[in-house]
C-alpha cells in the first residue's frame, strides 16, 4: 500500500518507524446494540419532556446573552468602536427572538395537546330522487 504525503510526516513528525502495520478496528458484531428506526410516538410524555428541554436551553441561551449583553455594551461604550456596537445590537435581536421563540414553543404545546384525532361529522343533505320532469312539477307546484 502507498502512503500519502501525510502519512510520511506524520511518520516523520511523530518519529513512528515507516515500516509500522497499520491499526485495523473489528467491531464485534455480537456486542452492537440494534438501533430502533421505528419513529417515536408523540405521547403527552414525549411532549412535556421536549417543551420542558427545549425551554430549558432558551431560558439558558437568554440568561447568557444578558451577562453577554451587559459587558458588551461596556466594552462598547468604552471603545467607541462601531463594530463593538454592532455586535451587541445583533446580540440584543437574537436575544429578543430567542424570547418570541421561548412563547412560540408555549403555543405550540399548547396546540399539540389540543390536538384530537377529528371525528366525522354528520351532513345531511336533501336528495331528490326522481326524473327532471317530476322535479319541474314539484317546483312549479311549490311556487304557486
């Protein structure tokens, strides 16, 4: 087998004999865990969990950006740099999505749960069984 530029430095860098096997790995077969491809059902359980996790990393990211918010505007206000006010005025519009997106995810729970397999409804209709003849005199005789 011929090696690469690379693998001659690496060799050659990390002072490894040239003539060194290379490292095969054989996975045993027995001991991998099959994993299940079936998707999950959303279960009222699966729901509360992911809203909670999810609300969990946004209320996280909005804290954080408020101590990022707070020192950026010092550095800002100290360097008078534009760059430095631009930064936290970007900083300060993620924050504020991360906040409609924190109420976004309360509604759509919300709308999850609410969610209920729609039933059929009953339609009646009027049906008129007969020929165009019969209909004409039952209209004429309905009009007089």
């Amino acid at each position: 087998m011929m090696k690469t530029q690379l693998e001659k430095n690496m060799e050659e860098l990390f002072d490894i004999d040239p003539n060194t096997k290379p490292i095969i790995e054989v996975i045993d077969e027995s001991k991998v865990t099959p994993v299940d491809t079936k998707p999950a059902l959303n279960t009222e359980n699966d729901i509360d969990s992911d809203y909670k996790y999810a609300r969990e990393n946004l209320r996280n990211i909005i804290d954080s950006a408020q101590s990022s918010i707070e020192d950026l505007a010092s550095i800002a206000s100290t360097s008078e740099s534009p760059r430095a006010y631009e930064v936290l005025s970007t900083l300060m519009k993620t924050m504020v999505e991360a906040n409609k997106d924190l109420l976004e995810i309360q509604k759509k729970v919300k709308a999850l749960k609410e969610e209920t397999p729609s039933q059929p409804q009953n339609v009646t209709n009027a049906l008129f069984v007969g020929s165009t003849s019969e209909l004409t005199k039952l209209i004429k005789q309905q009009s007089e």
